[in-house]
C-alpha cells in the first residue's frame, strides 16, 4: 500500500509542477544535528536571531510536530534562462538574484503543497503540516535524506539532473511512508563555488558564515554593512547567484518552466540610477509580488548605494548626493560612502562642505570622516 500511494503522490506532485519527490523519515539524522550545531556555535548566524532561538526543534521535523512520522519533500526548478554571471560586469545595472527576477516563490509553492496535502489528508484521513522556508525546518538536509539532492560544498542543495536551480517545499504527515535512499556527495574535488566567492563568507568546503555572505548582507542583514565588504559586493544588490552559477552540475539544468518564476524583464538588468530615486511608493510598486519587497526600501537602496560606489561611473554620484537628505540613516551613511569613491579629494571636499554640518546621526558623521 505504501509504494502505492507514494507512487500516487509523486504523480500527483508532477501535476502540480514539481520536478522532483523524495520521502525520508521525521527523526532527522546526527549529521544534521551536527552541521547546525557546529553553524550556530560559531555564530555565523549573524542577525538570524531565530536560528539559535529555534535550535531545539530545527535539528529534525518531529522535534517541531511530535506526531510527525514522514517529510515528503518536493522540489520546483527555476533554472534560469540567463547566465547570471554576465551582468557583474555591467556596472550601470544592479543585479538582483536569480530566484526574485520572479513573483514570489513560497506563495506559488505553498498553493501548489496545500492542494497536494488537502488530496492526500481526506483520501487517508491522516494529519498534514505544509511548509515552505519559513519554520524552523532543515530543508536541505531533508531533501538529501530523501534523495533528491546533496548539499555541495557551498551548502545549497545540488540535483544531478537540476543543477543547483531547485525551490524547496515539504508536507509533514503522520503517515508512515517507505524513505527513500538519501543522495550521496557528487561534489568530488571541484571548489568553483568556494573560489568564486567574492567575499570569501566559506570558512571551509561544506562551511558558511553568513556574516560574509552577499545574500546575507543584502536582504537579512538590517544595519550597515561593514566597510571591509562593501568593495567585493560589486553590483549585487539583493541576494547572489555567484556559488550557485558556476556549479558544474547546471549543465544537465534545464530552464524552468512555471511561468509565474519567469524573469520579468524589468528586474534582469534595472538601472542604478533609477534604483536610486525610488521612494517607498515607487519601491512597493516595482517589486510588486517579488521577494525583493521583503528587503523594504531602505535597506535596498543601501544596496544600490553600494554598487553605485562599486560602479566607478562618476555621474552616477548625483544619484548618491540626492540621498544625502534622505530620511533613512542607513541611506545617508552609504550615500556618504559611494560618494567617497566615485570623486576626487576636491569634489568631495566640497559635497562634504555644503552638507556634513546638517548632519547629527553618529553612523553617518563616521562615514564622512574626522575635519
């Protein structure tokens, strides 16, 4: 009966559009265990207070949902229908990851594992959880338990056949489902994701302190960015597609093809200077229905602040001198920031003139330096 409905399940999942099924058990593993452990001990959370706080149930599903005996665990590919790694020299433009070129992933998928875990709770009249990204599930150790993927040596999830492209989502039910035979590392001994790394946030192969990480930086992180990683952000501004882009696996990745995670033109290479005048109306509006909203608008345009001093495109400094006034600390420090690196001593002597005297804020004073 088991194989039966599993079967019966991953055909129903391949309806919804999922590209991928696998079944393990809720105890988890002491690998997972380990791995967080070791993540958490050596603070590489950053500001991700809930990671620690979520400890005691994050290291296995049934730690969250006692009665919960099975995670099936379901994939979506959104391989991309460009090469990310192109526009990092195009210093005019921001880019933006990958995965929010699109509407936002965890509502599409959320549908889609509600639908399947509705079917699936009245035809077996057992309990369902459905959960994408947002509680304290190990997703990615769960779907190497179950066989869809390993995580690489930059700890995101690999699929031989999907590449590193893959959304995850999982059902928890107090079925108890046949596990599948969980994937093996196929990383062998390429480093193109630890090497590629422009801030070296991979302390060691299967490592990552997020502290360092663009991603991190650019959507979780809240305050300013230390000034020691700015200049290797380059253009990026929300999210990194760097360690993922040069996976040798993405040759046997196909583009996705749910419609609704289709890059929308608009997002593939936006104009910093634009970027820079949005106020939050005009932020809200542009990132309608895309994960970028989660960032808010001021911390991304202290994002756009950064590639723009990043750019050395000298007129794009009147973009930087315009948010000198504006209303967000973090805005104005990194407007003073760009501006240090796109003028000469003089011009910025004298930006520095008309406007610091104006200035009372401790962070952003420290930006413009000592008289």
């Amino acid at each position: 009966m088991s194989n039966l409905l599993q079967t019966e399940i991953t055909n129903r999942a391949t309806a919804e559009g999922f590209n991928a099924v696998g079944f393990a058990k809720s105890s988890g593993s002491e690998a997972q265990t380990k791995g967080l452990r070791a993540f958490l001990e050596n603070k590489y959370y950053g500001d991700m207070l809930w990671l620690p706080d979520t400890a005691d149930r994050r290291h296995a599903p049934n730690a969250m949902w006692s009665e919960a005996k099975t995670a099936i665990v379901l994939a979506l590919n959104y391989g991309p229908e460009i090469d990310p790694i192109p526009r990092l020299e195009e210093t005019k433009i921001g880019v933006i990851s990958v995965y929010a070129l699109g509407h936002d992933y965890h509502d599409l998928i959320k549908k889609k594992l509600k639908r399947l875990a509705r079917w699936l709770a009245e035809t077996q009249s057992c309990q369902v959880k459905v959960f994408v990204d947002t509680a304290p599930l190990m997703e990615k150790p769960l779907a190497q338990t179950a066989g869809i993927g390993w995580q690489g040596k930059h700890t995101n999830l690999v699929s031989r056949e999907h590449g590193s492209w893959l959304f995850l989502g999982t059902i928890l039910t107090d079925l108890e489902l046949e596990p599948d035979a969980p994937e093996t590392d196929h990383c062998g001994n390429c480093q193109a994701c630890l090497d590629i790394c422009p801030t070296n946030a991979f302390p060691a192969p299967y490592q990552l302190n997020a502290r360092r990480c663009i991603s991190y930086l650019t959507i979780e992180h809240k305050g300013h960015i230390s000034a020691d990683l700015r200049p290797d952000m380059g253009n990026h501004i929300f999210g990194c597609d760097d360690c993922l882009a040069v996976c040798p696996w993405n040759k046997f990745a196909s583009e996705g093809r749910e419609a609704k995670l289709a890059a929308r033109d608009h997002l593939i290479s936006p104009d910093l200077a634009h970027l820079a005048g949005l106020d939050d109306a005009a932020f809200r509006a542009l990132f309608q229905a895309s994960p970028v909203k989660r960032a808010g608008r001021d911390r991304f345009i202290r994002n756009v602040l950064i590639a723009i001093g990043n750019s050395g495109e000298i007129e794009l400094a009147a973009q930087a001198e315009n948010l000198l006034c504006d209303a967000s600390t973090l805005v104005r420090a990194m407007a003073v920031w760009a501006l240090l690196q796109l003028l000469d001593e003089q011009a910025f002597g004298a930006v520095r003139k008309k406007h610091r005297a104006d200035e009372n804020d401790p962070a952003v004073l420290a930006e413009w330096g000592s008289d």
